[in-house]
C-alpha cells in the first residue's frame, strides 16, 4: 500500500514528506491507520544520525497509537476498528532465552526497532510512525486499554515503559526514594509512575523554573543540580536514580546522592562517561547501570498500569509540519513534556 510519511534525506536535511510503500499483510501481520504518534528524543538523534548508522530516508517514530485497518488470516488478538499501539520494537528473534523471557529488546540477535532496521523477512529498512499506516507483526502490537485517552496515551510507548522498567527492575514501591534527572520526555513519565507506586520522589533539574511542574506532576522534592549545597544536603538519600540526560555529562554529582546499595540508572546519554570514580562505588556498593526500553508483556503491563491509576503524559499536540520546530524546541527543553503529532494533520 502507498503511504506518505515524513523523513529526514540527511542528517542536515529537514524532516519533509516522503511516499513510501508499506508491505502487504504478511499472515501474521497487523496493518494499522496511525492516528497519533510522540515525538521521542531518540527520534532527533536518528534523524540527526548523533548514533551514527542512520540509514536515509528516515522515518522516525516509534511511539505510536491507531486504528486497526486490517489483520492477516493467522492474527487472533485484533480486528479491524480496535485502537492498538506500536512502540521501540517491531521484531526479534522470538527464540532466544531474552525473547522467552518477554525481554525482546534484549533479544541476543539484537532487536528490530520500529524505525532505522532491518526487517527479518525482506531486509527492507524500517519506517516509523511519523506516517499514515504502518504494518506490524502482531506479537509486537499491544492492546490500548479502554479508559487511556488514545489522543495521550502515544508516549507511554516509549518514555512510559523506559522509565517504568528500571522503576520495576529495582522494586520501587509505597517509600522508595526515587530521584528524575532531567525533566523532559522520559523524566516527567518516570515522576508520574513513581509518584503512581508510592515512591517519594525529586526532581533532580539544571532547570529552576521547572519547580512548580515537578510539584504538580506529584514529585514531593526538587532539586536544582547547580545548587552545590542542596547537592551535598541530599547526600545518600536515594534508592534510585533515574538519569535521562540526552547528552555527554558527569555523573560523578548524582553518585553521592545514592545511599548503600542504591543504583543510578542511565537510560539517556549512550557513549562515553568521562571521569568515572569507581571509589564511592567500591566503598558503598553503588552501582551504576543502564536500561533500554522494556519486553512487549512488560508494556502491556505498563499500558494497564496507567489506565488502573490515571497516569498519562503532559502533551504539547503539534501537526506533522511543524515537526522541524518541535525538534528544534525539544533540543532546547523547550517542550512541556511531550510533543504528540496529530496524524489527521498529515
Ligand atoms: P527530552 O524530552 O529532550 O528531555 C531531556 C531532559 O534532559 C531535558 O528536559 C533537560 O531537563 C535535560 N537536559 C537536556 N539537555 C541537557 C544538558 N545539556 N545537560 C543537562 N541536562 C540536559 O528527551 P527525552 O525524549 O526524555 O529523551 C532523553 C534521552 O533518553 C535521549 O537521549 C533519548 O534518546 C533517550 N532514550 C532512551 C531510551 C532507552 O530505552 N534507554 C528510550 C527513549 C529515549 P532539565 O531541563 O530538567 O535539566
Ligand atoms: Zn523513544
Ligand atoms: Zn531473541
């Protein structure tokens, strides 16, 4: 089927319509009418090839809320007219001991992302959701609860479970001492689902005018990082750390912060760390770790979760031509907290 989309041709190009073709349903496959779909930073960095590897055109987008258009003969769990949602991941390998386990984004053949990879059966070059229609085979699919206001629900398929899985992974619950940094995107999804768990939580920001939201977004504490005596007041006080800072940047300030035991998190900035001092890590058993996205049964938990609590993003709803603002806004933090495009506008 023809569809049009938007790509980016080059990593200094801006993102502008593009026709494509998407494949007939496969037996398995879900074809779906895209009807929202959120801007993630990694989508920037994609277009912008800052991982290096992006292969153009380029049609970012990966997290993605439509309507069922049809289904292939082997597909049991949809039909057409259910609202449905796609998020990082299209594809794996389905057997390894991480595909068993529900945590295809560690599948030990490496994953198939939504946008930027090779599909399994034709090698073709995947295209996100920054488009009409997308084809996805139906175990990569996941139910929209009724009661998530599908105009909303578009980031939970990235920022909801990237930060929702290491919030799991380290067993936040009622008390936990949960610090954000970073207050985007993922930050303000990982504030709403822990403040949903129980946790106590801070918002750890370069940001001071971003106070007033952290507190209505339910975090309990804010934390400006450039403050250097409210740092060392917050000394080994947290449990978790969530880091979602896009970019290179010193960690060494936020490891004081962790008490025994407690872990920071990376799920931002990919690359190198400099200074690293592994002594307050040796000292008091801090680690340091990092997490990608989440497994499908663990989104579809998320996307429930949210729905039982009310939990949903804060979103800015743009049109598809004004995309190459948004990134430009979104380089900026200048986005509260989401950008969602309304697909109808394309
Ligand atoms: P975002 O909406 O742009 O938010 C990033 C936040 O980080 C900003 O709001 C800002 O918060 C802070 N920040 C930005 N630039 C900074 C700088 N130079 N120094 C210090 N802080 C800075 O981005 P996002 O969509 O949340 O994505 C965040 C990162 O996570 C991206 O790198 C993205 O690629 C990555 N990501 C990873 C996964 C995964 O699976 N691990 C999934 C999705 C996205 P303050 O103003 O509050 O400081
Ligand atoms: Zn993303
Ligand atoms: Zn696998």
């Amino acid at each position: 089927m023809q569809t049009l989309g938007y790509a980016a041709q080059s990593p200094d190009s801006p993102l502008a319509p593009f026709h494509f073709e998407r494949r007939d349903l496969r037996p398995n496959d879900v074809a779906m009418e895209i009807l929202y779909c959120g801007v993630c930073h990694s989508d920037l960095h994609t277009a912008r090839n800052d991982w290096g590897g992006t292969v153009y055109p380029a049609v970012p987008g990966h997290e993605i809320v439509g309507r069922v258009t049809g289904v292939g003969p082997e597909v049991t769990r949809f039909k057409e007219g259910d609202l449905a949602a796609v998020g990082c991941l299209v594809d794996s390998c389905r057997t390894c001991d991480q595909c068993e386990k529900g945590e295809e984004q560690y599948c030990r053949t490496g994953l198939t992302g939504t946008y930027n990879a090779r599909d399994r059966v034709d090698g073709s070059n995947t295209y996100g959701g920054y488009s009409k229609h997308i084809v996805v085979r139906e175990e990569f699919v996941l139910t929209l609860p009724a009661g998530l206001d599908p105009a909303k629900a578009a980031p939970l398929l990235c920022a909801g479970i990237t930060t929702y899985s290491p919030l799991r992974t380290w067993g936040v619950k009622a008390g936990s001492r949960v610090g954000v940094v970073g207050l985007g995107g993922l930050g303000h999804m990982a504030v709403k689902l822990a403040v949903a768990m129980g946790a106590d939580v801070t918002v750890m920001s370069r940001s001071a005018d971003k106070e007033a939201d952290a507190r209505e977004l339910g975090a309990q504490h804010f934390l400006n990082t450039s403050d250097k005596a409210a740092m060392k007041a917050a000394g080994s006080s947290f449990d978790l750390i969530i880091d979602t800072v896009p970019v290179q940047h010193d960690l060494m300030p936020y490891v004081p912060l962790l008490d025994v035991d407690a872990t920071l998190c990376l799920v931002g900035q990919l690359g190198p760390a400099p200074d690293l001092n592994t002594a307050p890590l040796v000292l008091s058993r801090k680690r340091i770790a990092g997490s990608l996205i989440g497994g499908i049964p663990e989104t579809q938990e998320m996307l429930n979760f949210c729905a039982e609590k009310g939990v949903l993003p804060e979103v800015e709803m743009i049109r598809m031509d004004q995309i190459n603002d948004a990134f430009d806004r979104m380089e900026k933090s200048d986005v509260r907290y989401r950008f969602v495009i309304d697909m109808s506008s394309l």
